[in-house]
C-alpha cells in the first residue's frame, strides 16, 4: 500500500500551513519562483512548505558561530558585482558595523541554489515531480516518508560554492580573485535558472501518460456516477487527441486521474 495521509488530515493540514505567516527572513516568496510556488500549491496533492530561488550570500562569523553569531553583509537574489564584493570586503577584512568581535571569525562567500521543499498527498505523487525535478537537472532531490504517512519531496542541487574571504580584519585574496569569484557565482546563477525552467517545463509536460492515481475517498471524488454516464464520459475521452487531454479522464469506478497539464499553462501565473 502506497504511504501518504489518511482521508482529509493532508488537505486540513496544507489549508493550515498556506494561511500562516511566512516566517522566512525575506518574508515573502522570492519573485523568480511565485509563478512555480503558486502553481504547485494550486494542485490538490502537494503544497511547499519552503523554498529560495538560490542566492549569493556574504556573511561573517563572529567567534567561530556560523548562524546565531555571524552578520549578513550581503544577501542577493540577483548577479552580483565585484562593487559588491568591495563594498563589504576591503583590504583591512569584512565591514561590520558596531564594535562586534570578528577577530576569531571568517568571512565567507557563498552561492546557494534553488531548493523547494514540497509535501505530497502520496508517495506516488512525490515520485512524479521526483522525476520531474531530477529530469530538469536537480539531482540531489529525494524523498522523505515520516512515521505518520507525512512524504516530503526536497528539490535541490549540487551548485553550491563556499570561500573563505577574510579571517577576522585581513582579506585573504586578491581583488583579482574576487572578480573570478564573481564570474564564478554568476555562471551558477545562470544555470540556476536554466534548471529552474526546466523543472517548471517538466511539471507542465506531465501529461496522460503520466497520471496521478487519486482515491475516490478524497473530497473531489464524492460524487457517484451512474454506470451509463461513467461509460458516455469514458467514450468521449477516448475521442479527445493526445495534445487535447481533459484534465479529468475517468477510467473506471475505482479510481480517479488527474494530471498536472492545465494547471501547469503558459499563462498560469501572470
């Protein structure tokens, strides 16, 4: 029996966590991915739980702590630019304002990629954008089934960098070397974005062929049919071509399939 939540816990649950403040730092969901993010959650069987489009971050350790003691110098969705860098590493190390202790500490540059964390319905539902996600270059993407029926899918890549830039108040590398750090983050954040294009491509072109089974138990298949109107629904499905798939096909009185196609168009999120 696939894992996945019982009738109803998943769809109270993913009402719940979409109508909570974002908690995030930014606070929002980034621009580059809303049109992703809003599409996956409009599908009945997933909803994110959290997500970054990918961003270049400059940070400083204060005595050696790497998240409750360091200070964020630099934070970008965007490319970068050497100005960037100079901005908040100089020759005499890493520009903090106040008199925090940074002595002991390094100044890093990193690149972090695109990562979505997503919750299924099912584990059949996981393994479809599992596909779609390794399809479009994401390979260190995986499931993860929790004790309750919980499946999570987390879309990630191997993209990342990490640089020491300065140790305390001394600047470890050459201006030179950050304009190649630039260039470096940048070609990153290019195929970043190329990947995430494709993943989104993926997701539209999961068609008939690639069906999500649905329980008749759930909410959006309650409603019984008649055996004469399952038949007449079934004969006019068949008629349809394979570039006009119906987002419902009823294949028999047990299950129900849905797809991904029209909730993935074109268009969908302007």
């Amino acid at each position: 029996m696939n894992r996945g939540y019982e009738c109803g816990v998943f769809d109270r649950e993913k009402a719940c966590v979409l109508d909570k403040a974002d908690l995030s730092r930014k606070g929002s969901v980034d621009a580059p991915i809303r049109h992703l993010v809003e599409a996956i959650n409009a599908h009945p069987h997933y909803y994110t739980t959290s997500s970054c489009s990918g961003r270049s971050v400059v940070l400083c350790e204060e005595k050696g702590q790497r998240k409750k003691g360091c200070h964020w110098l630099l934070v970008s969705h965007d490319p970068i630019t050497i100005e960037n860098l100079t901005g908040v590493c100089t020759e005499y190390g890493c520009v903090v304002e106040g008199e925090q202790d940074v002595e002991d500490g390094y100044t890093f540059l990193k690149f972090e990629p695109f990562v979505l964390h997503v919750m299924c319905r099912g584990l059949e539902h996981a393994q479809a954008m599992l596909q779609a996600s390794v399809g479009a270059g994401f390979r260190n993407s995986g499931i993860s089934c929790g004790r309750k029926g919980k499946v999570m899918l987390a879309v990630r890549a191997s993209l990342s960098l990490e640089v020491p830039l300065c140790h305390g108040r001394q600047l470890l590398v050459t201006k030179e070397y950050l304009v190649h750090l630039v260039k470096l983050c940048n070609s990153k954040f290019l195929e970043n974005s190329l990947r995430i294009d494709r993943f989104y491509e993926q997701l539209k072109a999961l068609k008939s062929e690639e069906k999500i089974a649905v329980s008749t138990n759930h909410p959006s298949c309650n409603k019984p049919r008649s055996k004469a109107k399952r038949e007449n629904v079934q004969s006019k499905d068949e008629e349809l071509s394979p570039h006009r798939t119906s987002r419902v096909d009823i294949s028999n009185s047990d299950e129900q399939l849905l797809c991904f196609g029209s909730l993935f168009e074109p268009d969908s999120h302007n």
